[in-house]
C-alpha cells in the first residue's frame, strides 16, 4: 500500500471592502467613547463629594476664654454637645444618604455668647449642589430653632457655605488630633501591626546622621517632644533630622533640627524626667498625613483600663528586627499602684510616670520606640498624647509594662518652651 501526502485544507475567505473597514472601525469607538463617557459621568455624578463651612451662635453662655482653648474641658464638652445635636438632626432627615460628617472647628466666646464654627461633608447623586445646600442650611435652622435641652441657639445667626476639598483639608489639618476614618481594630511594635498611610499623622522619626533612632511626636508648626535619653550619643542639631510619614526610610518630608531642649532636670542613665523638646529649622507644612497631635490640659486624667495606643519603628522583639513600616498596638494603661509592685517595678514608678500595656506581658514598645507617641482618642475622635515612650525591662516582658513619661505633669514646662 502506498502512503499518500496529506494536504492542508486552505479555508476560502472573504475580503470586505476598505469602507466597510474603516466603518466599523469608527463604529467600534463610538461605542467605546460612549461607554468610557457614561462610565465618567456616572462616577463623577454618583461619588461627588461636597464640603461646606458655617457658623452659628450659641446664647446666654458668660464670656470665657476656655472656650477658645481647643483642648480645653470647656471647648470639648461645649463641642460634644453641638456635635450630637447635628449628626441627629442629619440622620433623621431626608438626606441621611447623603450626609457623611460633621464637626465643630473652633468655638469663639463672645459677651454672653458663643459662635460655632462647623465643618460638613456630604455626597449627592443627583449633582445639585444648589438644591442641597438649601436642605442642609433647612435643617440646620430647624435644629437650632428646636432649644431643647439647656442651650439656647439663634436661627438667624446661621452661616453656610460650599467650599472646596482643598481649603476643607486645610480646615481639618490645622486642627490638632484629627486623623482620616481608619479601622478601629489594632492588633499585634511588639505584638503590633503595620500602621495605614496618614493613621498617625503626629508620628516622626528622629534620626542621626540619617539613621533612625527615636520616635517624636509633631505638637506645632515647629516642634515636636521626644524622650531626653534619645541624645545620649549627641544632641547636635547638625547630626539631628526629622522626618515624617509611615515608611521608615526613605526619608518623607525631612526637616532639620536648630535646637534640642532637654528637660533641665534630667539625668543621664536615669529615669526621671525623661523629656524633650526638637524646635525645627522650618515649619512644617500640615497635610492629611503630617499634622500634629493635641496636648492634654495639665488637668486631664487619664485613668487606669483606659484604652492607648502607642506606634513606633522600634524593634519587633527584644533586640530583634526593626521594620521598615511604621507598626501600633493597642494597649491598656495599667494602674501605679500594680505597676509599683514588687514583681513589676518594686516602687520605681513616680507621678511623673506611667505605666502602660498588659501586666501578663506580649504586647509593648520596644527599642527604636523611644520618645515616640502613646495616644488616646477622647469621646469626639480627637488624639491627644497621654505618654513619650521611655523605658522597661526589655520588652513584653510579664510584670514589666512599658513606661512613659506623663505628658500631663509636663504641660506647664513645654508651654514655658513652645509657647503650645
């Protein structure tokens, strides 16, 4: 039998002009711009975010300064209040969908008043900028006219108007202690997890000759407070930068240091008074993910069981790895009294100092921490800086908690040096 050659079959095709072509072809795009220009303006229609500013007035309150005070008990109760009344008043509207934040900026006390400054978010669908604002500006008049409970508002007083992202970000950043809506969930520095770009804002790296070395923490345009045990080795501005951010390095808004304040009263090799002022070269320039943290009035009490947490680059275990990302854990701060123990620090706890994290060890600080934050968000989200990262027995040891250095009993002397 004889092998034949197979062949390959060679499928007839049929050849479409040039003008059919070149009609598809435009066809084609047509569909394709008009999909690309609904998708646009779907996305530009349905996310449009608005942003607004206002003001009110607040009757028979007798003039004090407190009120001016951002920090101060008078400022934050006075806030609370007005804070509750409008997320009420939005959320039982018509436009709840819509309404995505509200705060009271600044209070201004005047004779027997005093004026609210708000700050609002909001999205709309429909894109009527118009139409909305007049339904914001309704219910705001109607909460204020409705005087229930012991404030006494003025309708007439009201004040709105639309703003744009860039100047409600501005708003926003010049105020101490906020920071963008992060998860609420912390979990494993030692026993930590990575931070999210912008979740400490307050957050900096002190660093010599380029290196990391201590955390610090950004309270004004040119300061930030450190521990005084971070300039062992040298507190020579010229070896000193400062810079910002999560990543560790590179290096994220760097700034130079002109002058180190160390507590006059600190010793070196021991505990007390382990405190520290950096006066920079220059401002820094606030933004969504740099800006500063608030003080505590040197009465507030920050008492034991309440909830902290403390961030840093430090090491992950004792003379362990340090991580390039900036890491937080939540911790609890722990009583004096069981912190002075004699299985814990046998006495060695001053009122200067206090003692937080958990007593059956796991999760701390640790080193490349020092200096750094140990923050508390009070009842409106705002953060204030409850301790400065100080020392311990290694770290996440049982019975020896991290120690920090009291923020509170340290207010009068950083405002002697800051003027904050």
């Amino acid at each position: 039998m004889s092998a034949s050659k197979l062949r390959p079959v060679i499928a007839s095709r049929k050849s479409f002009p040039p003008w059919m072509i070149i009609l598809g072809v435009l066809g084609v795009l047509a569909i394709l711009g008009l999909v690309i220009g609904l998708l646009v303006h779907f996305l530009a229609v349905e996310n449009k975010i608005y942003y607004y500013q206002g003001s009110f007035k607040v009757l028979n309150i007798p003039y004090d300064r407190n009120y001016e005070r951002e920090t101060s008990l008078e400022s934050n109760y006075l806030s609370k209040i007005l804070e509750i009344k409008m997320v009420d008043a939005f959320e039982s509207s018509n436009i709840y969908k819509q309404y995505i934040n509200s705060q009271i900026i600044t209070l201004v006390p005047e004779n027997n008043s005093v004026t609210a400054h708000i700050w609002l978010v909001f999205k709309d669908p429909r894109s009527n900028q118009e139409s909305l604002r007049r339904r914001i500006e309704n219910i705001l008049h109607q909460m204020l006219e409705n005087n229930s409970g012991s404030l006494t508002t003025d309708p007439g007083s009201l004040k709105l108007t639309e703003i744009t992202k860039v100047d409600a970000e501005k708003i926003i950043n010049n105020r101490c202690g906020r920071r963008p809506r992060m998860s609420a969930t912390y979990d494993r520095i030692t026993g930590g997890s990575t931070a999210q770009k912008g979740e400490w804002p307050w957050q900096a790296s002190l660093r010599v000759n380029g290196k990391h070395h201590c955390g610090a923490s950004l309270i004004g345009e040119r300061f930030l407070l450190t521990a005084a045990h971070c300039f062992q080795r040298t507190n020579n501005p010229k070896n000193l930068t400062v810079s910002f951010g999560t990543r560790v390095t590179p290096a994220y808004m760097q700034h130079y240091v002109e002058e180190v304040i160390i507590h006059e009263d600190y010793v070196k090799g021991q505990h007390h008074d382990d405190v520290a002022i950096i006066k920079l070269t220059e401002k820094v320039s606030f933004r969504n993910d740099v800006h500063r943290v608030c003080l505590p009035e040197a009465t507030q009490v920050f008492p034991p069981g309440e909830g902290v947490v403390v961030t840093g680059w430090g090491s992950l275990y004792y003379n362990g790895k340090s991580p390039l990302l900036l890491q937080k854990a939540s911790i609890k701060i722990i009583d004096t009294n069981a912190c002075n123990s004699e299985e814990a620090y046998g006495g060695r706890i001053v009122d200067t100092m206090l003692c937080a994290g958990y007593m059956e060890g796991n999760v701390d600080a640790c080193q490349g921490d020092s200096g750094g934050p140990l923050v508390h968000p009070n009842s409106r989200d705002i953060w204030y800086l409850v301790g400065i990262v100080s020392w311990g027995h290694e770290c996440g040891r049982v019975n020896k908690p991290g120690v920090y250095m009291r923020v509170t009993s340290y207010r009068d002397w950083i405002a002697s040096k800051t003027g904050i």
